[in-house]
C-alpha cells in the first residue's frame, strides 16, 4: 500500500470527578497550559479521527470516489473496502 505518512492529534485526559461534576485536564506535557478553550472528544472517537486522517494521508482519492458505500456503513467497513487489511489497521494503531 505504499508508505504511511502519519498525522499526530494533540491531545490530553478531561477526568470527571463522579462526586462533583467538575472535569480535570491531565495533560503532563503542557500542551494545552496556554488556552482558554478546550474540545473534548470521547477516546474512541479520537482514536476513530486519528486512524481516518492516518487512512487519508496514506491512500489516493481515487481509491475513496471509487468505493462503493453508504451512510450506514460504518469506519471499519470503510476501510476494509479500501483495502487496508488487519496488519495495516494495527500499524496504524501503533503509530498514533
């Protein structure tokens, strides 16, 4: 399939506190000490972007116009009918 250009997300914890309510940012590095405003993404749907935007970098669009797929199917079936097998999906697991 050619080399995988890998696209690295920022990102860090929100832990909520089962007691109060309130959400802690746990960010060791320091990456987001600096804004005012923070999104947060529930773990698998990050990992679901990351492996999307890993998929795009890696493969041509014309691989993407030429699959046959609907609203219903979801991202494991997208990529397996864009060929990346098993192996590829872990690879790119490993990377993010």
């Amino acid at each position: 399939m050619g080399e995988i250009l890998q696209y690295k997300i920022n990102n860090a914890i929100i832990k909520k506190n089962q007691n109060t309510g309130e959400f802690a940012l746990i960010d060791p590095e320091g990456t987001f000490s600096g804004e005012d405003t923070l999104m947060v993404i529930n773990s698998e749907d990050l990992i679901t972007i990351q492996l999307l935007v890993n998929a795009i970098l890696k493969n041509d669009f014309k691989a993407w116009r030429a699959i046959d797929w609907n609203q219903k199917d979801n991202f494991k079936t997208l990529l397996v009918k864009l060929g990346y097998s098993r192996k590829d999906i872990a690879k790119m697991l490993q990377e993010i």
